[in-house]
C-alpha cells in the first residue's frame, strides 16, 4: 500500500474514532511509560500514538518516531509541533537509526503487517531497547473478519483484493515464535475487537468499508461498478439495521531480557 498524502487523511480520521482510540489507551495501558523515559514509536502513521506517548514521557524524557513514509513523518511532525522532546524521521522498521540500547519502551502498531523482513524488523527492535526494555506490538488477523453479506462470492473476491494491502494478513497467528526467536519474552497477550454491529460514521469500520472498495477496484478483476455494489450492499445493510462488521487485532506486551 502506497501511504501517500490521502491515505495519511484517511488513516488519520478513521483513527480518530472510538475504536481505535480505545485501541490507543489498551497500548499505554500495557506500556505503562512514565515521565523522562525514551519511548520510540516505529511507524508512526498521524502520530496520534506517538503524541500520546511524547505528552506522557515529557520534557525530561524523549519520544521518537520513524515511518517509511514522508507524508506521514510531515503529519506527525505537525502534530508535535509544541513538543520539542519529540523528534520524527523518515526510516525503515528494518533499520532502525537509533544506538543500542538507548529506548525504555517502544511501540509499533499496525505496522509490522506491511513488513516483509520480519526476523530483521525484531532485530533491529531488539537491539535498540535497553535490557529490561518493553515494547508493545499490535497487528490485525484478517481471519477474524466477520463482514455480514448476502453476496458471499462477492465478498470474498473484494476480500481478496484487500489482500494486495498488506505482507502479512495474518500476522498474530505467527508472531509468538517469531518474538521468541527474537531473543523476548512474551509478558501478555490480548485481543482488542472492532466491533461495529451498526453502520455509524463514527466507527473504525464505516472509514475501512469505503477503504476497502476504493482500493479493491482494478484488483482481482473488481471492476469499480463491483466495488461500488460491494459498498452500496454494506450500507443498504446498514440502513436495515443488519450491517455486522468485527475484526480483531492482537496485543502483545514484550521484554528484552
Ligand atoms: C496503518 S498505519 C499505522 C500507523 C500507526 N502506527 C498507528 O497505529 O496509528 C501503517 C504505517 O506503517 C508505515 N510503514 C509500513 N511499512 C513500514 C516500514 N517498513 N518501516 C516503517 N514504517 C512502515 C506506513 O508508512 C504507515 O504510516
């Protein structure tokens, strides 16, 4: 996925919903940074976290942050721009522009998925935590997707087309061994749902429904008039009161020994 000027806009607003602020405070909540600490967010999107994060650690403390993309490091930057403790810059997951051992707690969400070297990804994490050091990692399965239709074929075609957005749209499933292998231990793992059972502008999946059909089309043979029917049929489903979408992403609080 292109993470462009528009998808910066649109992760930016659906990230603003209920839902994934809550999913936000479950991350500080596991994290529990505290005032002076050197916190790294590794892909940082609109920087919603990593402003979070540079608020609780402070002045006397650090927050910074990297993203393969230019328009989002610009956006997170503008989000930040009162917080001189915070620094962001363009850089890859896979190579992480930080010395060993100088960060306390990191975080990447919803990152990892789009990663294709995953073992170096958790070496570089590895390597730039202090011993005892905690990050958290938060990635979605997309075999949990429950999406109501009456147009299964359909569906699992757009679904399908989804697919091309990510490396990885399973990642949870795999990732305790991969962690381990990493040199972490595991401190706590949880499932944080999206659930929308109605059809609310105001809700994670009423920005990824639109999301989804407008990236779907040209893929998998989805014409635009199919993404636009797929859509049309979530929303009429919707407007019936039998719109049904839920999903989850995985939590996993971890330490470097
Ligand atoms: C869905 S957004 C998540 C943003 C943010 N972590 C959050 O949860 O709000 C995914 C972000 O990962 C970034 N990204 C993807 N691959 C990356 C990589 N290899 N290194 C750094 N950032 C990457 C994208 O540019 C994008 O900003």
């Amino acid at each position: 996925m292109d993470f462009d000027e528009d998808a910066a806009r649109w992760i930016e607003a659906v990230y603003q919903t209920p839902d994934v602020t809550a999913q936000r405070n479950a991350v500080l909540n596991s994290l529990q940074l505290v005032p002076g600490e050197t916190a790294l967010d590794i892909g940082v999107g609109p920087g919603l976290l990593a402003r979070d994060m540079a608020a609780i650690v402070g002045k006397t403390g650090a927050c910074h942050g990297i993203d393969l993309s230019a328009p989002m490091i610009a956006m997170t930057q503008n989000r930040c721009v009162d917080m001189d403790w915070a620094r962001f810059e363009v850089a890859d997951a896979t190579a992480l522009p930080f010395d060993d051992a100088t960060i306390d707690a990191a975080t990447s969400t919803q990152v990892y998925e789009y990663v294709e070297d995953m073992p170096l990804a958790l070496k570089e994490l590895f390597r730039v935590l202090k011993p005892g050091g905690r990050a958290v990692i938060l990635d979605t399965d997309y075999d949990s997707l429950v999406l109501h239709t009456e147009h299964p074929e359909r569906m699992a075609r757009v679904m399908t087309a989804w697919d091309d957005h990510f490396v990885h749209r399973s990642l949870p499933q795999f990732l305790a061994p991969m962690l381990r292998d990493a040199g972490f231990t595991i401190r706590q793992r949880d499932a944080i749902p999206m659930f929308n059972p109605e059809f609310h502008r105001n809700t994670f999946s009423f920005g990824i429904i639109k999301g989804i059909a407008d990236f779907a089309i040209g893929r998998n043979g989805i014409s635009e008039d199919e993404a636009n029917a797929w859509y049309a049929e979530q929303k009429a489903l919707g407007a019936e009161g039998r719109y049904f979408f839920s999903i989850n992403r995985y939590l996993f609080l971890v330490t470097k020994p």
